[in-house]
C-alpha cells in the first residue's frame, strides 16, 4: 500500500519531535503493509512555513536512517499546503514542494470554517498552470459536511479528494465516520490515507480502512485507493475517475450528469493546449510533465 499524506518527519510541524518516533512510526507502517510513504509536513503561512529548502533536508536524513535501521518503507518528499493566495507563485517559484517533489499533484488543506466563495475559481487557476489539486481529509470538514455540493462540482471538475484511515473506524466519531462513508458510497472520495503525526494521534496503517472500504464499496476499489491511484500521482499520471454520484434528489441527476460531462469537456480541452515543458518545477526528472 502506498499512503500518500504523513505528518512523519520530525521537528517540523506538529508530527514527532524526535527520530527516534519517526523510526517507530516506519516500522508500524511497514508492519501494516505500506511500503510507501509520502511526507507531507504542513505548510502554512506565518505558522508552518515548510519550503521545499526546509524539508528536502531533513527528508534526506530520514532516507539514511531508515536504511540504516533495515526499515523496508521507501518514501518520498511533498507537503500539505493550506489554501492561500500567494500558493501559486510560490510553487512557480518551487519554494513549494509538490507531491513527490515534481509530480504536478499537490496536497490542499481547505480552512475548518469560513471556505472562500470563489474556490472553484482558485482550483481552476492552478489546474490552468498545469497543477492538480488533491484535498486532505474531506469527511473532516464542517463546511463540507454541511455543503456536499460543492465537493460535488469540485470533484466534477476534476479536483481529487482524500479520507483519513481512521475516520472510517467504527468508534470515530459518528459523525464524521457517517460522512466519510456518504463520500464513499457518492464517489466523491478518491484515497485513503494516515495522516499520521504519531503513535496516538492517526497511527500510520491502512490495512482496517482497506477491509472497511472494501466491505462497502468493492475490493478492487479499496485497491485503487490505496495502491493504484497513489502510484499514479506519484508517477504524474493522469487518475481516471468515476462520475460522483449527485448528491441532489434523483430528478436532478440529468442536469448533474450534463454539467459533469460540460465541466470535463471543457477542463480537458484547456489542459490539453497547455505548453507545460516551461513550467516543470525544480527536480523534476526530464520525462514528466503535470498533470491536469
């Protein structure tokens, strides 16, 4: 299983302190079946501000000492972003990592309260400059849980979303666990991740998302989740999604499935005429380009 969202660099935000937590997290996540991790420390202005000069360090050092300790977790640099202005040319710039650190996808984080009216219209910029945006923990989101349309016309529009691991545990709490299982069922969740930032807070397994997931919605979707989908926007790979089923009552779902299809048609043809060669961030290998 590859887990595409980690707090597990230590010293950086509110992940471990030390590498010695760092270490003991590895080898919980080995021992679970992942055998990939991307580290994503928070970045979030005047309060994590973890550039890509910040992180690739310490990244590095973590690759050293899980080899030096025979840990068999393979893992790779990125960053989880909250939403701001300045986003944009900061990643232009390549102040900001990516996931993968030049795949094109990046890691999100919408506010609790308060989302800004005109996000669409910020993850349509992005997209426009050839990055794909992934939101973190969905189900977590009080403006979500009570406003599921606009994940709808965002996911429509080709935005990818993530559910936490533990949220589908049946002792989580009932609301979000009710919510993170609508998304599901609505095909409005695209992975499922830790977001692990220790041994108590969000453990770093997958494995019990994996059997609940496959329980409700299929086997070979909980695969996708966990194994196929991250190694495509690991790789930079295009995600081929399903239509998310409308939210709205049935008699709308003509007009839902028309605005899919309109929204797609057009995200494509944009995307398509794109000349991203210009625009690869630092470290990217020669071969890629982003996503969109």
């Amino acid at each position: 299983m590859i887990d595409l969202h980690s707090h597990i660099l230590p010293g950086l935000d509110d992940g471990p302190d030390n590498w010695d937590e760092a270490l003991a997290m590895a080898l919980v996540a080995s021992r679970d079946g992942i055998g990939e991790m991307v580290c994503t420390p928070h970045w979030v202005l005047g309060k994590y501000e973890n550039s890509g000069a910040r992180i690739l360090p310490r990244f590095a050092e973590f690759q050293a000492r899980l080899a030096a300790e025979k840990i068999p977790l393979k893992i790779h640099a990125g960053a989880e972003l909250r939403i701001d202005t300045t986003l944009l040319p900061r990643l232009e710039s390549g102040e900001l990592l990516t996931l993968n650190n030049g795949s094109g996808y990046i890691l999100l984080e919408l506010p609790d309260e308060n989302v800004p009216s005109d996000l669409g219209r910020f993850f349509w910029e992005l997209q426009l400059n050839g990055y794909r945006p992934i939101l973190s923990h969905v189900e977590r989101n009080p403006f979500l849980r009570a406003n599921p349309q606009h994940l709808f016309e965002w996911v429509g529009r080709g935005i990818l979303t993530q559910i936490t691991a533990v949220s589908l545990h049946p002792d989580f709490d009932p609301a979000i666990r009710e919510f993170a299982l609508f998304l599901l069922r609505h095909r409005l969740a695209h992975m499922v991740v830790t977001d692990t930032h220790s041994l108590r807070m969000r453990r770093p397994e997958l494995s019990g998302a994996f059997r609940a997931v496959a329980e409700l919605i299929g086997e070979q979707t909980a695969v996708q989740m966990v194994c196929e989908t991250p190694r495509r926007i690991l790789n930079g790979e295009s995600v081929p999604m399903e239509d998310p089923i409308p939210v709205e009552p049935e008699r709308k779902t003509g007009r839902m499935k028309s605005f899919l299809q309109s929204a797609r048609m057009k995200a494509n043809l944009t995307c398509n005429s794109l000349r991203l060669s210009g625009r690869k961030q630092s470290g990217e290998s020669g071969g890629s380009g982003r996503v969109v």
